[in-house]
C-alpha cells in the first residue's frame, strides 16, 4: 500500500465509508466523520510506528470520529481549507457511486440499504424483505458484480489480481 494520504485514501476510501455509513444512516453525516478521519489520517500518519497495521489504524480512528459524533463533540472541519490541496476533486466525490446505487433495481437498492446503510444483518434483512437469506446474499453479490462493472464502464476503473477496483477516475462526470 502506498503509504500517503492519498494511498490510503485510494485504498481504504470505499470500504471505510461504508464502514462510516452503515452506522450513521445519513450520507452527509458519513460524508463529514469520513472526512475528519482522513484530516486526522493525514495530520498523524508519520507518527505511525507500525506500517502493516494501517488498516486497523484508521477505522479506529473512524470509529473515535463516530463516537465524537453520537457525542456530540465531533469537531467540524473546513475541507475547503485544509484537504483540497492534497487530495484532487475526484477522491472526494467518490466518482460515480451514489448514481450508480440509484440506478440499481429497486429489489436491490432495498437489499443494500437495510444491509449497509441501516446495519441490518442479513438475516433481518431477509426477514424484512420476506425472502430467504440465500436470496439477499445472492442479490448483494449482483450488486457488487454491477457496481464493479459500472465502475469499470463509467469511470474506466479496472480491477487487480484480487478482483478490486484499482486506477483514478476517467470520465467525464468524474471530473467535474
């Protein structure tokens, strides 16, 4: 792992704010916590004694930015002054996503809200959505195949040995 801001946020970025989301329900608020973790990763990441626990790292200081959050405490930060100069438009917007989830069938925007917005199980996804549990995790498999290859065909993404998405965005709504 490239290990800069950058590399982490290009790394980590994605899952870390579903991570982010799926316990604050609020695509804003996840905006805003996932954004102060990434000010407070680039502002300690030197002092990081222990490189091959990054990962760890930062989603336990996500996991503080959300407690801040539930208390009340978490600190607002101005990324307009402070992250833009470091990191480009496109790390920011995450490219294509939320278009790309509010184009999938309606069956599955429910299935991935209750299970990564709302933190269900997928058993209690599967007993709200009244299928069997075999059915949401073959409909969160879809999603993932259709984001993957939405990405792939938007943005012009590809994906490494191990079948995740690697490179910048390309395309023309990316880089607005």
């Amino acid at each position: 792992m490239d290990l800069t801001t950058e590399g982490v946020w290009r790394e980590l970025g994605p899952n870390l704010y579903l991570f982010i989301q799926k316990r604050v329900g609020d695509a804003a608020v996840a905006k805003d916590i996932f954004q102060n973790t990434f000010l407070k990763v680039h502002e300690h990441l030197e002092k990081l004694q222990d490189t091959a626990k990054i990962k760890p790292w930062v989603f336990q200081i996500a996991r503080n930015e959300l407690i801040n959050h539930y208390r009340g405490s978490s600190s607002h930060v101005d990324l307009n002054e402070q992250i833009q100069p470091q990191l480009s438009p496109e790390d920011i917007d995450f490219c294509c996503f939320d278009r790309f989830l509010n184009e999938l069938p309606e069956d599955y925007q429910k299935t991935v809200t209750l299970v990564y917005i709302e933190g269900k199980t997928n058993s209690e996804a599967a007993n709200t959505l009244g299928i069997s549990l075999a059915n949401v995790k073959a409909r969160i498999r879809r999603v993932k195949k259709i984001l993957i290859h939405r990405f792939q065909e938007c943005c012009l993404y590809k994906t490494n040995e191990l079948g995740k998405l690697v490179g910048k965005p390309d395309c023309g709504r990316c880089s607005l």
